[in-house]
C-alpha cells in the first residue's frame, strides 16, 4: 500500500492507483471531463489538475500514480485560475445553449461553469462549425457542443468493441465522428449518452421529451435478459421517459434492449384492461365477468401451464399456489427452448458472478451467442480480452463479438458429443479423470478437433464454462452436460470455491424458478403436443409467447386449434390471437417484488411506478382465481405471500430479513446423479443442422411490443435463412431462391451466406416464416423451385 | 482501369506491402507506408482508396480514416499535376517567402491553396521544410528547391505550362 | 580524420560528410565507417558501451537534452519483451536542418551507430522515422540499408556474431507533432500522432507497449567516435556537464547560413559572426531564438552567451535541437511571431485542451493585432494564455508554443501595443 497526503490528510491506497483515484476514494472532489472510471485514461481535458509538492508544474492527477510520501493539494489560488482557464478554452467553442439542451442538469460543463467559469469569455471570435453525425437509432449528436474528451471514442473501442467512432483531423479542426452513413452497431450504444460529459451526445428517444430536474426516480431490475441489471426507472407521473443504470451497481452499463423497452409500457400491445373474446374478437371487459369467463374454461379441467421467465420471486410463488389448489396435476413450462427435460447435472444459472468470471484464468463460451443473449456478459469478456486474457469459444456461429477472441472453433449441434469426448480424451492422456468419464467417452465414436480447445482451456488454474441454448435446446443436452460436468470435475473446476459450470438460462430468476416449479416442470413443447392429441383440455398462459418466441410455434398453433387459452399478463404476443380471456397483470416497472438473478443476486424493487390501467399484480390476480375457482384463498397479504415463497427458497428469509440484500447469492441448483450416455450420432448425411437465431431487438413480447428496438431491429437484420458458402459449394448449390425440406414440408427461402456460421448449419431467425423450422433437428437442401 | 473511385492494388504493390507489415509487430504499423503508396497509385486517398487500405491491412476503416485527416501529406482531394509547396515559416519568412508566394499566386492566377483551372499547378502554403539554410524553400512534388527566386519560380511554370502543353 | 586529441578535434557527426559518394558503402568504408564496428560486435560488453555512452556525457541532441546513457540504462532488460530502437529524423522543429545533412551526406554514419545502440540495448527490429517530405533522404538511407545488408552488416548474424538486427525507415507524412517520442512511436503503430502521457516512459513501454529507446539522428551518430575513442575523450569536448560537439543550424538573417559542428560552448555571437559571416543588417541582432522555434528567444544583451544547455537554461531559454533563428534590425518581430502561433496551432495534435484551443486562439489574436486590430485587455488574454498553457499539458508543444509569445512581450512590448485600438469600439 501507498501512504500519501492529500491536502494535509494522510491517505492510504493501492499501489499505482492514480491521485485522481485516491481523490475519489476519499471523497476530495477534483474536477475532470476526458476521466471515466470504466474507460482507459486519456488525460486530455487537463481539468484535473493538482498540485503536488516538489513538483515545478502543476499534474494531471488521472495520469499521474500515487507514490509514497506525496503531498497533494487539490485546492489553490493558482488551481483556481488553472480551472477557470480550462473552462474558458473549453467555452471558446461550446454553444451556450444550457436553456436548450437536454444535458441542462446533468452536464459537467455546466456545473463547472457554476465552480469556476468566468461570467464572460474573452474570446470574441467565432465559433468554429463541426458537423454531426449518424450513431445508430438512439443516439442524437450535437456536435457543437463536444469538448473532445474522447470518452465515446474510448466507449466505442473498449466497451463496445466496434472501433466506429474516431477522432478526425487535429488542432481546433479536430473533430470526433463515426463512420460515414454507418450506424453504430452495438447493443450497447445507449450508453454513449451517458458517457458524453455534455450535450453533445444525447439519448435519442428522450431527446426533448422532458428535463432531467421533472423526473421521478424508481430503483428497478430489469427482467429483459438473466443478468438482471438494476435500473433506475425514470418517469413523469405514470409515464415511463428513461430507464437508466444504478451507480456502483455490479454493471456500470445497460444494453439497449433494456434500457429502450420501455416504449412497450404504454404501447397498444399492453393488457390493461380484462378483455374477453366474443364472436367478433376480443373485447374489453371487466374483472368480473373476465374471471368469470376464465373459470369456464379451466374450471375441472386438465390443465397445461406455460409461463414466462420475467415475474418475481411472489408472482411465481402465487402461480404455484394457483396450481397446488387448483390444478395439483398441472405439468409447468417455463422455458420455450428446452427439449430435453431429463434433469442436468448443472442446471441454469450463473454459479459464478460476472465479476469472477472476468477474472477468471480461461473462459470458454459454448454454443451461445452471448453478445445478443447477455450483453453485458459479452462486455465482461471483451474487457477481459483488453487485458490479455483469453476467450475461446466454440459453437455453430460466430455471431459477430466485436472482439477478437483468442480462440474459436465453429462445429455443428450434432458435433458437441464428439468435441466433448476429443476434450475428454486430452485431460484422459494427462492423467485427470474423473468416475464415469470411461463409460461416456466409450459411447461416443467421433472426436472433434475443436475439443482441444475446450481441453487446453481445462488445464488452466481456473476455467469458467459459460454454456449456452445450442446446448441447453440440445435434443441430447442432459448427456452433454454431463460430460462437460465430468470435464470440470475431472479438471478440478467443481469445487465449492472454483465451480465453473455456469449454464445461460433462458431467462431472469432461473434459481427461483428450479426451486419453486423444478418438480414439475415440462416442456412447453410436450405440454402443446399433449394438447393437440386431446390429452388436455385447456392451456392457461402467464406472460409468455409460445408462437413469437422459442422452438415451439407449430405445435403452439396445433394446440390452440384444439383447447381454449385463458392468458394473463401485461402484454401480448403473436399467441394473444387464440386467447379466449386475458387478465391485466402489472409489468416490472408497477410492482414491488423481489427478482433474481441469474448469479442468484436477489434484488427487491419497492417503489412501482403507478398503474395506468386495471391490472393487478400477478399475485392478486392469482388469488382472484384460486377464490373464482371455488378455492379457500392461501393468502391474502404480501407478507404471507413472501412466507410462502420461503418455503420454495429458504435463504429468502434471511434475504428479505439482511440489510446487505444487494450481495446476497442464491446458489444454482445441481443434480449430481443425472449421468447420462449421449446418444449415437446419426451417419453423416448430406442434411443440415438447424440452428434458430436470437436477436436482442426481437425475442421477447416486450421487445417487439417497443417501436424503438423493432426499429433498432430492422437495422440490424441479416438474411432469414443464412448457411456458410461451402454448405452450398458441398452440396453443388449457387445461392439465391433454394428449396428447404423438413417435417413442415418444402418451402422456398432466399437463402443469404456468411462465412461465420458454422458449414453444415442452416441458420434461421426466428420471427420470418422460417422461425417455422425452429423445432427442426435436421432439413435437407435442395436446389430450384419446389 | 484501377483509378481512386475503382482502386485495386497491383500484385507487385500487393507483394510490396507484404513484405513492408513483415517488418512490423503488427499490420497497422503498415498503414503510413501503404497510404504513401496508395496515393502514389491512385493520386489522392478517396473512401474507396480508404477502404482498400483498410481491407489490405485487415484493420478497421476508422483506423484508416483517423489517420488520412491526421497528416497534412495525405490528401483526400486531387490535385494539380505540379503540387507546389511553398515553406512560410520564420527561416524563409525572413527571406522573402511570403513574397514569393504572393508571386507564384499571381502568376497562375489563383489564391493559395488553390488549382489551376487546366489542372497543372497546386500552389499550398507547408511549414518548415527543414532546410532553412535553402531559405526560401518551395518543395514541388518531392523535390526540394532551395534559395529560389522569383525568376525560379517562373522558369519552372513555363518549362512545366511547355511540358504540359506537349502532353 | 576524428583526431585523437580532444582539444583538436573539429567534427563528430560531419567529419566525413563533405567526402563526394560518401552515401556508398565502398566510399565510406574506405574512410573508416564500420571500421569499429567488429570489434564492438565481439569484444565490447553492453554495459561497457552503456558506461562509455554515460562518461561521454553526451546529451540528447533532439531537443530535451537528456543524458543519453542515463536513459539507455532504464531500459529493462530480461522482461521477455523485445526491445525497440527508434531513430528520431523528423526534423520538424523550424529552424532545425540538421539530421538531413548526415542522413543524406553521411547515411552509414547513422546506420552504425543504431548498430551499435542496438547491439547495447539489445534490440532486434530498430526504425528510423524520418519526415516524409524528405523522400530523397529517406531513398539514400534506404539505398544505403540494402548495401548495409548486402555486407552483412545488418540483418542475421551481423558479421558472424550473434547479433542480429533490422533496420527499417519508417517515413512520417507532414505532422511536426510526431517529433515528440510518444507521438513518434504511436506514428510507428500506424495511428495518428497523438503523444501519450508519461509515466511510462517509452524507455519501459513504447512501441506495441515494449521498452523502446528514441534518439535523435545526431545522438545515435556521435557513438561510433565516443566508442572509437572512449567516453571520457568525448567528455573532454566542450564544457563540463556539456560535452561534445554540436551541430548548430543558423538560419534566418545571417549572411551565410547553414549548419555548423563546433564544441558546445562556442559562445552565439563567434558562431554568427565567425562561421556565418555576421548578420545580413547591421551588427547587433534583433531577437535570435537560439534552439529552435519552441525556445524563449534571446535579445542583443546575451550576444555572448555560450552556447550550452546549461547557458541558456540559466538565460530563461534553452538549446533545444541547436537552432538558430537570427533576426536582425528589419525584421518583423510581430508578424514572426504570429507566423510561429500559426505554424503551433497547425501542428497541434488537438488532444490536451489548452493546447487544441489555446494555439488557436493565441494565433487569432496576433492576427488581429497585426492588423491593427487588437482589443485592450489582449496582452493579458496574451500571457494568461501563453502562461497557463506552458506545462498543463501532455507534451511540450504548448510549451513552445506560448515561448515566442511570451517572448514578444517580454522583449517587444511596444511592437504589440502599436496593434491594440486602446478605445474599445
Ligand atoms: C513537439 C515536439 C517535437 C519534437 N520534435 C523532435 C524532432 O523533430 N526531432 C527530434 O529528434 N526530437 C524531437 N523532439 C524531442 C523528442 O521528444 C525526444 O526528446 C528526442 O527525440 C530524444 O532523442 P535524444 O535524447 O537523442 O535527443 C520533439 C519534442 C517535442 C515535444
Ligand atoms: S500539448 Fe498539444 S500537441 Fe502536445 S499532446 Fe497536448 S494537444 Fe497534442
Ligand atoms: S481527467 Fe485528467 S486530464 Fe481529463
């Protein structure tokens, strides 16, 4: 450690920590534009300025390291005229527009102005012209007012990994752009705003929409992927404006899908009133008579129950409590992806934190495309890779990172047992086994190559498995998780301290929903084809959109040819057009509840934004049936609730109880006796594995319910149906207009190439017609017209 | 025909600028070097020519574009035939460049920093070309003129105006 | 012939350039160039050649003066990282004409003292960064590089020894700023010129983030003598703390200007009025700035100063790269100076905001005193400016950027106030 003295007061703090670090730490406050904790140091405002002892200049402290002894002094006469000095070079230039712009209370130029500016510029010259530019749909450039910190260029490089923002010519001609005509092209660009330390990048949709001073502000958890990041809902009165990142919390960014979703809030997709279907469609009713009619359709029937991944810890607490009284043979679906329902020897969710993993010595990423399924996780590893660590990755796409990965391979669905079993081998030859990997790798006849990567990974100190839906949807997923279980045991990765298994749920709250549905738990595809045979009588739905989402829509659309849908929820989704009732449930953003991660961090919101409608929270709407069902209410406040849900999570107790909530883990669930052989792969044919796509701006009913990421969707779209050249150079095919044949028949698709998705592998986006072939293992090809 | 809105590199150029990002820890080191000879090929660094660069290097076009507008020598615009350069910094201020510039102006009719309308000459104001003790200095493509005088000046717009014509 | 006797001797870096053909390897040769350099290879050590550098008290001849042993001997060694050489030859700094003349006259002298650096620091790939717009120097380096390798006297296993070494020049294109070693070595990574901040030092993370030594053309060319005759025979030239010869290059308003090597100490007024044939009018100058434009310029009162670091760091200016700008009783003071804020605020990198903003404006308000113009509080918008630019910022461009203004002032008042309309409008 460093002792120094800062302003006379002896500090102490890590060795190369800068004096502007240790400032923060205690609390002296410097000023400075161009420093951002979570970006590189520039050192180009020169706002920092201190003094130091000793020394005949005044230094930049956020460039300069501490070193033993130093005398600091953040405040003199002489700094005094440095700061003003920097304000008024910064000026010379800047609009003064403070009454017009939307940075107005939250700019640092402007509060600066307030510490040291001048009343009155000597400058009296023009103002030099700049021109904007074009940042990807959320981003309103005013480049006047840019004080050339290089923030967003350092954002761009960094954080984002795209490098399309840069900083043009020099001198006072120097200007920061992006790429002519080209939008930025990450999910991550709504950060930009936040970066800028003035108005010269603004947040698009809220431009001119409100100022910073009229908004209330709503600690939240944003349900829109598992990594649960907290938000800060910002609204005026009912009206959600800005959704936000929360200072100090674990992810200092958001990704764009949560942080723009909130248009659906009050989009027209919105249930916000009880709505029953009469001979000429759905009609608004009233609670009364909707639960009346929902209690003729479920009343004594055989039920199947698909729910969605978003609600909290109460809501589901409350849906089991509907189905242990009302339905007690109801099987549950709360995952539209997965096949195989055997139990894994890992299940879903993060045993690691994001923050553990970035440091851990490997990490592998397996089958998942993560910049579009976690973000910010893709964040963490682009970081890691900035300081030299290595990512490997394999699966059947390399959906565009913006990193330059250490390592990667591209293999298909049906290639995991054999790179599984070649990575086996490898830590075998060197000794490391562990009791039962003999009999798994004698199943399997192939070996892959890409599995030396995954086992060269394996011998390091600490190795972080992140694995994804190729696998998780994998028909033979149970066996393959298995042997990636026998892989880090073998490798000594499973200990308590050093578990690496991680698995991408499909979803927020996975530990919650293994714990409290785990016993009953189907697929949402088996739930469909029971259904469509006669073997139930009705589905009830809760927040969840089998035909737009997941891998089952045909079979979604077979049900609903056969049974009736009672669904209740906030929003609707493209299933909606089968439902006979649909009960108005609270979004996120109107509830107080409790959320948790896929880390297992448990989050509890407590100041919901008011209700703009007639929905409930799911909880209460809940109860309301279990009473119309004829059934004695189990509880009537959310206190009792929350009991309840101790029974499912006994740490909640303790959770709800502890004042360090923030921190507090909840452990992944495991299944140590599910030891599965994979199954024999099929002989090599000339069919394609076929691989569905997952796009931020498009998965998920609250995504397409929000104008501004369907935009943000369009932009961003590749061709529906994408195989790599030398599939159709193999199969002797030009590409253009081809012939795809499945179990759904033969359609024709303009099929688009991309040297980044594995050969053999058809690649489909799931909201085009080809999302039909989402639940297809394998297809075949064929050139001409059908 | 390979120009700066179509540019290819030739085999030779593109065997050049391998063995060149050999001599480099890495290609982007290449990209000073391969832009020198891309306006060699192409007459000025347009977007296409930018691009090419870009895609030649493997690096991103940001990177490329970052470094044309950075140095005075890249040029993103044609220009004349004869791109004269004339030193105005203090050693040749002091020798009369300022004058010999305002001359070369006037001779060819247009301001500084302009072309000629038939395209030939490019009159641009640089600073220190390093060779004060040639004061005043004019640089005409790549090649230094020392103590030059008006009279210099006007020899080599009629040789070159002679040139041209017969071209 | 370098003599022997220290006190005899008349040049280092141009003791052989006036030979005609001197750039062809056979000619040089024949006049001593690599005569050394077996030897060095085979028997001298690298901390030898290190502790002869440091006891010839050479001092970087690029503009900061540092002492170059001292700075090789921060090198680490044994990081597992390679270790860099770049040969400063961007000569941008006006006034500067220096390094053309051994580049162009005298390449093999400069290829063998990166040689020999580079065999003491013990550096695999070394770069010499030359200003693109001396192409023609660029094209005799690179000519006398293919004869170097041709002779085995770079590349594999230079003459039979274990050390091996590449030498590639590297040509900038038109940014003074990439003078600056940081910006240099960023220029070298293929990015714009924009210096970084320091800590580190290149020395312990420079190019690609590897240790890298950055010298000027006439540092690296003085070592094959300081090797040849030793350090403490170098160290005996000149004056204590500043030894050695020195390049001067006079420009401006001499009768015969050009550069001249003489024995750091050479008082100003024996170099101006003995080696360049005295002022162009009259006898006393003007202003002279004595080490380049970034330096404070000196008046009459300090003819006589020696010329040495120390001298004129004493007389509130500095060697710098041994320019010499003289000015006699014609010139313009005004208007050189505010060609001098154009010339900083056209080179500026744009990064630090004092630099980016203030050349500018600093040029704008000379602009518009000259043209009789200028507003009543200018001179103070004048030296707060030039004051609290110099030393806030990355590197010293803005440093040299506010010496000739302060200068101005500080000499010339009267010439400014003549430009101000004392009645505001
Ligand atoms: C703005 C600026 C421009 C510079 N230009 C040059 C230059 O053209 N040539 C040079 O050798 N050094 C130049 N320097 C000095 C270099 O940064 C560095 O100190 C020098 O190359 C080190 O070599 P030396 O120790 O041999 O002098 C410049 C410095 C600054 C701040
Ligand atoms: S002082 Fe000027 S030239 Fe130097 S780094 Fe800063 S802006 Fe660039
Ligand atoms: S914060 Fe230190 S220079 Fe900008």
């Amino acid at each position: 450690m460093t002792t120094l003295f800062i302003n006379d007061v002896e500090v102490t703090v890590a060795p190369g920590t800068s004096i502007l670090e240790a400032c923060r730490e205690q609390e002296v406050s410097v000023p400075y534009f161009c420093y951002h904790p979570e970006l590189s140091v520039a050192a180009n405002c020169r706002m920092c300025l201190v003094e130091i002892e000793g020394w005949n200049k005044p230094a930049a402290s956020c460039c300069t390291p501490v070193a033993e002894g130093m005398k600091v002094t953040t405040q003199s006469e002489s700094l005094d005229k440095d700061h003003k000095m920097t304000m008024e070079y910064l000026l010379i230039n800047h609009p003064l527009d403070c009454p017009v712009c939307d940075q107005g209370g939250e700019c640092k130029l402007q509060d600066y102005a307030v510490d040291y500016g001048a009343s009155k510029g000597r400058y009296s010259e023009g103002k030099r012209a700049v021109n904007n530019y074009e940042l990807g749909p959320f981003v309103t450039t005013a480049m006047t007012r840019c004080i050339h910190c290089t923030r967003c260029v350092r954002f761009a490089d960094e954080i984002a990994g795209t490098g399309d923002i840069g900083v043009l010519n020099r001198g006072d001609h120097m200007s920061i752009a992006g790429i002519v005509d080209e939008c930025l092209s990450s999910e991550l660009s709504g950060n930009l705003p936040d970066v800028c330390p003035v108005g010269a990048l603004l947040d698009g949709p809220s431009h001119d929409v409100s100022r910073p001073w009229e908004l209330t502000r709503h600690k939240s958890t944003c349900t829109q992927c598992p990594n649960g990041c907290d938000i800060e809902i910002e609204s005026r009165g009912d009206e959600v404006i800005r959704i936000q990142p929360v200072e100090n919390s674990p992810e200092p960014w958001l990704c764009d899908r949560g942080r723009y979703v909130y248009d659906a809030f009050r989009s027209e997709n919105r249930i916000l009133t009880p709505c029953v279907r009469q001979d000429d469609g759905m009609q608004d009713s009233d609670w009364d008579d909707a639960v009346q009619r929902a209690v003729e359709q479920l009343s004594g029937k055989r039920i199947g129950m698909v729910i969605s991944p978003f609600w909290s810890v109460e809501g589901y607490t409350a849906i089991r409590l509907l189905r242990d009284t009302a339905f007690p043979d109801a099987q549950v679906a709360f995952d539209l992806h997965r096949r195989d329902m055997r139990p894994f020897a890992f299940e879903e969710g993060f045993v690691q934190t994001t923050q553990q993993i970035e440091d851990a010595d490997e990490v592998v990423v397996l089958g998942c495309d993560l910049r579009q399924r976690l973000p910010l996780m893709m964040q963490r590893l682009r970081k890691r890779l900035g300081n030299d660590k290595p990512v490997t990755r394999i699966g059947s796409m390399n959906y565009r990172s913006n990193a330059d990965l250490s390592s990667e391979a591209l293999i298909r669905p049906r290639d995991w047992s054999a790179v599984i079993a070649r990575a086996m081998q490898q830590v075998m030859d060197l000794g490391k086994s562990a009791a039962g990997m003999k009999e798994w790798i004698a199943a399997v006849e192939d070996r892959h190559e890409a599995g030396k990567l995954l086992g060269d990974a394996l011998m390091a100190g600490s190795c972080s498995l992140i694995v994804g839906e190729e696998i998780r949807c994998h028909p033979d997923a149970a066996a393959l998780i298995h042997g990636l279980d026998l892989l880090m045991r073998g490798c000594g990765h499973a200990e308590a301290d050093a578990d690496g298994r991680n698995l991408v749920p499909e979803g927020m709250n996975a530990q919650v929903l293994s714990a409290v549905f785990g016993d009953v738990r189907s697929s949402a595809g088996d739930i469909f084809d029971a259904a469509a045979k006669g073997e139930l009588d009705a589905i009830l739905l809760v927040g969840s959109d089998p035909i737009g989402d997941g891998l089952f829509p045909v079979q979604a659309r077979k049900a609903l040819d056969n049974v009736p849908l009672v669904q209740v929820g906030a929003i609707t989704g493209q299933i909606s057009g089968g439902a006979q009732v649909m009960l108005p449930a609270s979004a996120y953003s109107e509830i107080e509840g409790t959320f948790i991660n896929m880390e297992g961090r448990v989050r509890v919101a407590t100041n919901p934004i008011a209700t703009i409608g007639e929905q409930r929270p799911l909880w209460k709407v809940m109860m309301r049936l279990v009473q119309a069902l004829g059934h004695a209410v189990p509880v009537v406040n959310i206190e009792e609730l929350r009991q309840q849900s101790i029974g499912f999570l006994p740490d909640l107790g303790q959770a709800w109880q502890s004042d360090a909530i923030d921190s507090f883990m909840m452990a992944t669930p495991r299944h140590a006796k599910a030891a599965y052989l994979p199954a024999a792969v099929a002989a090599d044919d000339k069919s394609l594995d076929v691989v569905s796509r997952y796009s931020l701006y498009r998965e998920g009913m609250w995504a397409r319910a929000s104008a501004l990421l369907s935009h943000a969707g369009v932009l961003h779209a590749l061709d529906d149906v994408l195989v790599h050249p030398d599939t159709l150079q193999t199969l002797g095919l030009q590409q253009g207009m081809l012939t795809v044949v499945s179990e759904q028949g033969e359609q024709q698709f303009n099929i688009g190439t991309r040297d980044d998705v594995s050969p053999g592998v058809l690649f489909i986006a799931k909201h085009s017609v080809a999302g039909d072939l989402s639940n297809s293992v394998r297809i075949s090809l064929r050139g001409g017209a059908a | 025909m390979s120009s700066a809105e179509n540019p290819i590199f030739s085999e030779a150029r593109l065997a050049e600028i391998k063995s060149v990002v050999e001599r480099y820890p890495a290609a982007q080191s290449a990209l000073l070097p391969v832009l020198h000879m891309a306006q060699e090929d192409f007459g000025y660094l347009s977007m296409p020519v930018q691009q090419l660069v870009a895609d030649t290097l493997a690096v991103r076009l940001m990177a490329v574009r970052e470094v044309v507008t950075f140095y005075t020598m890249f040029r993103e615009q044609p220009c004349g035939k004869y791109l004269m350069e004339v030193c105005t910094n203090a050693g040749c201020m002091l020798n009369g460049a300022n004058e010999l510039a305002a001359h070369v102006c006037e001779t060819l009719g247009i301001n500084m920093g302009e072309t000629t309308p038939d395209g030939l000459f490019t009159v641009t104001e640089v600073e220190c070309a390093g060779a004060c003790a040639g004061a005043p200095v004019v640089q005409i493509n790549n090649e230094y003129h020392e103590k030059v005088d008006a009279a210099h000046m006007d020899a080599f717009i009629a040789d070159a105006r002679g040139q041209g014509g017969a071209a | 012939m370098i003599s022997a006797d220290p006190s005899k001797v008349t040049a280092i870096c141009f003791d052989r350039i006036h030979h005609p053909n001197q750039h062809k390897l056979e000619v040089a040769r024949a006049n001593g160039a690599y005569k050394l350099l077996p030897k060095v290879l085979k028997e001298f050590s690298s901390e030898k050649i290190i502790e002869e550098v440091k006891t010839a008290g050479i001092r970087g001849r690029g503009g900061a003066g540092f002492p170059t042993g001292l700075k090789w001997s921060f090198v680490p060694r044994n990081t597992g990282k390679p270790i860099y050489l770049m040969c400063n030859a961007d000569e941008g700094e006006p006034g500067t004409f220096k390094d053309r003349d051994i580049m162009r006259f005298d390449p093999h002298l400069l290829i063998e003292g990166m040689i020999m650096a580079g065999f003491a620091l013990g550096v695999r790939d070394a770069y010499i960064y030359i200003r693109g717009e001396f192409l023609h120097e660029a094209n005799v380096l690179n000519a006398a590089i293919e004869e170097a390798y041709a002779a085995n006297l770079l590349g594999e296993h230079i003459l039979g020894t274990d050390f091996s070494m590449n030498l590639t020049v590297h040509r900038g294109a038109g940014a003074y700023i990439c003078g600056e070693e940081t910006a240099l070595i960023e220029s070298v990574e293929g990015k714009a010129g924009r210096p970084r901040f320091k800590p580190p030092f290149p020395a312990v993370e420079g190019f690609y983030r590897c240790p890298t030594v950055v010298n000027n053309v006439e540092t690296l060319s003085t070592i094959p003598a300081i090797l040849e005759f030793g350090g403490a025979w170098h160290a005996s030239i000149g004056v204590a703390n500043n030894t050695g010869m020195k390049i001067f290059s006079v420009s401006g308003q001499v009768n015969k200007p050009g550069n001249y090597e003489v024995p750091l100490g050479t008082s100003l007024k024996t170099l101006i009025e003995e080696h360049c044939g005295g002022l162009q009018h009259g006898s006393l100058p003007k202003a002279v700035i004595p080490g380049g434009s970034s330096s404070p310029w000196l008046t009459a009162e300090h003819y006589d100063i020696p010329l040495t670091f120390d001298d004129l760091a004493k007389a509130g200016s500095m060697l710098g790269s041994g320019a010499i700008i003289v000015m006699d009783e014609t010139a313009d003071v005004l208007a050189v100076t505010r060609r001098l804020a154009h010339f900083y605020a056209h080179e500026s990198c744009g990064q630090c905001t004092p630099c980016r903003e203030g050349t500018g404006w600093l040029e704008r308000v000379l602009v518009r005193i000259e043209n009789g113009q200028g507003l009543p509080g200018d001179i103070a918008v004048l030296e707060d400016a030039a004051q609290y630019m110099a030393g806030r910022t990355i590197c010293a461009l803005a440093d040299g950027a506010a010496a000739p203004v302060m200068s101005l002032i500080k000499h010339f008042p009267e010439a400014v106030r003549a430009g101000i309309v004392e009645k505001a409008a």
